[in-house]
C-alpha cells in the first residue's frame, strides 16, 4: 500500500496532506488504515532520527476508531465446515484448518509447526518462543481429538513440519486461497481464519471452563484480552 501511494516520491516530499488522504481512501478497512498509520509514523521518526527530515506528517492524523469482531462458529456451522474439509482435495491443508479449530492457535503456529514439538505420549504440544505472539515457550495439552488426528498424520509425514510447503524444507506459508474456497463450500459467510481461534475459545467457555484458564490455553498474558 505505502509503495504504490509514495514509492515515487522522495522523504520529504511527502506531506501531512498525502497521508490524511491515504488515511481516508483506507476509511472502510479501518484496521489496515490504523496499522498503515502506525508503521508511516514509525518509518518517518526514524528518518527524523536520521535526520532525513525535520517533521513527522503523520502527527495529527487521527486513527479511527476500530470495532473488535464478535464472530465464531456455532454447531451447524462447524459441521458445514468439517463437511467442507472432509471433500477438500487437499487434505494436508485441511488437517491444518482442522488443528486450528482444535486447538485455538494462531495460523503462524500451526504452519510453521514441526513434529519435534509435540509430544504425543504425554499430549503436549510445546510451543517454542520464536512462534508465539508473546515470544514465551508455551505447553498446550492436546484433546483426544488432536491426538487422533495428529497420529493419522504422522502416518504420512515425510518432513520434519507438519504441513510442508513446495520446498519440504519449508512450512507452507498462507492459506487463504484454500480457506476461502473452503468457507465458500460450507457457506459461511464474513468468516476468518483467525475467527476459528473465537470459535475455539468460545467452545471452551460454554463448556464451563474459567476465562483465566481459557486464557492460558489461549497464551493470552492480559485477562482483558480473554
């Protein structure tokens, strides 16, 4: 977004003006205008820093105010969606949306996991630092469910991750391609990928779990964020 609006313009060159309009054409998304915003004011105090320029023009462009998303699956949803991931053609892709309704993680933790991490006897599955949002190892106990399909997949697994991408040495990078087809079939509609993490959480306290055990499973470090 930053290079298609000011890749042609030199530092200085660009003005309070540029970025109360980039702000404004972003108006509908108003979480990606916020975080474009951010990273704008960063890059320009840096070059303040490096003494580029004398001024920050994105002071006084105010964020707008964000709405937090309440949306997760209820039964007939899921099962619309395991339907859809049962006929997916890509089973290794849909075993990864399978863990992520299981187990509540983020979408960089389970593409990027490797078998060294789990431990299927004890059933835990130990997050290392440099994966997590909290950059903090975490220890997730593993339902019969993850187990289950876990042991399914390591029948098959050739490589050291569990959802190689084309090169085995590397995780598959991103499936959005494949969740909206996937969604598309079961007929969910303005549905995530991250609100499988909701959808989990969600489960976990209708079924009577505390909200700081629930945030714990969740790695979250702030009750609020539960």
């Amino acid at each position: 977004i930053l290079l298609k609006k000011f890749g042609g313009k030199k530092v200085e060159e660009i003005t309070n003006y540029d970025v109360q309009q980039l702000h404004h054409e972003l108006r509908e998304t108003a979480y990606m205008a916020n975080r474009v915003r951010a990273l704008l004011h960063k890059m320009f105090n840096l070059a303040i820093q490096w003494q580029w320029v004398i001024a920050n023009p994105v002071s006084g462009v105010k964020k707008y105010q964000e709405y937090k998303r309440d949306r997760w699956l209820n039964d007939e949803e899921l099962q619309r969606l395991h339907d859809a991931l049962d006929c997916y053609y890509n089973q290794s892709v849909a075993n990864a949306i399978r863990l992520l309704v299981l187990t509540g993680a983020r979408k960089n933790e389970v593409l990027s996991a490797a078998w060294n991490q789990f431990d299927l006897e004890k059933g835990v599955w130990v997050k290392l630092a440099h994966s997590t949002k909290q950059k903090k190892m975490e220890h997730l106990p593993l339902s019969t469910q993850v187990l289950s399909l876990l042991k399914k997949m390591t029948e098959k697994a050739t490589t050291k991750y569990l959802f190689p991408g084309k090169n085995p040495e590397k995780p598959i990078q991103d499936i959005k391609k494949a969740w909206c087809t996937i969604s598309k079939n079961a007929n969910l509609e303005k549905v995530r990928i991250h609100d499988l993490r909701h959808t989990h959480a969600s489960h976990l306290v209708s079924s009577g779990l505390s909200l700081s055990i629930v945030g714990k499973l969740l790695g979250h470090t702030q009750a609020s964020t539960t």
